[in-house]
C-alpha cells in the first residue's frame, strides 16, 4: 500500500469506501433467477448493468494504457445487447473481469513510479488521475443504481433487508 495520501484517497475512491457501497457488497448473492429480469420500468437487466459497468471500466484501462487504444462507439459499444442473457457463469465472468480491471487501475495508481497529473502520451492531454476519476465516479453511480434495483426487485438477501 502507498504511503502517498492522495494515492491513498484515489485508491479509496476507486475501491468505493467512504459514502459508498462497494461493488463487491452490491452483487454479492445476487440470485442466479434474476440476473435477467427486467425491473419495473427499466429497459435492462441487471446483468446489462453489471457488464455495462465492465465494458466501460475496461475500455478506459485500455485507454490509459494502450497507445492502440480501440476508440468505441457510444452506446452500443458499452452495453450488452438488449436482447443479450447472460447465464450463472457468465453473470460470475463479468463481475471477476469488472474486479480484474479494477484492481488494474488500483495498481496503476499504486506505482509511486507513475506520476497522476502527467499527460498520457497517446491522450488529448488527459492523466490518470482525470481517468481514474472518472471511472470511479461511474462505478459509483451505477453501483448505487444496482443496488436501488436490488431493492425494487427484492433481491437482497434477508439480512440485508
């Protein structure tokens, strides 16, 4: 662990301590039965939701460190398909490849080596630190929002409720 307070502060951030819910909390014991339900008045699933939160952590530790980053099209590059299902196995694939990638980034701003504010060479002058903010601002949002469907739908488990 760094010893560098704001590092330590990113990496808090980037994990969703502090006002909120980690990722780990908000999926845990999701029932297999509901992965591909639609809540009420929502045009996706919760899976479509955990695999968006994959798809675009990804594709900014790509952009972060590719200079071949494969620039994607909004939306349709960062959501699953609407008429994509997920089974067990591959609802447990995107929640350990969103955990993989995160813990990519963590160890991205670990590196005492890395400077946070430095423009990334291949970017329109963009840091990590920007980046890494910003993705841990839209994990934040949408990990909030998974667990308002979790509610919605009654699919925390009973001592969570």
């Amino acid at each position: 662990m760094t010893s560098d307070p704001t590092r330590k502060q990113i990496l808090t951030l980037l994990g969703g301590h502090g006002a909120h819910m980690t990722f780990e909390e908000a999926v845990a014991d999701f029932p297999d039965d509901a992965i591909n339900a639609f809540p009420p008045n929502v045009t996706y699933t919760p899976w479509h939701l955990v695999e968006h939160l994959h798809l675009t952590q990804l594709d900014m530790l790509e952009y972060v460190t590719s200079a071949d980053y494969p620039r994607r099209d909004w939306p349709a590059d960062y959501w699953p398909a609407s008429e994509a299902r997920a089974t067990p196995a591959g609802w447990a694939a995107s929640v350990q490849s969103f955990l993989a990638d995160l813990a990519r980034l963590r160890e991205l701003v670990a590196d005492p080596d890395r400077d946070l504010d430095a423009p990334i060479p291949w970017t329109s002058g963009h840091s990590l630190l920007r980046c890494v903010r910003i993705i841990a601002d839209h994990n934040a949002y949408h990990v909030g929002e998974f667990a308002i469907l979790r509610q919605v739908m009654g699919t925390w488990p009973p001592a969570h409720q």
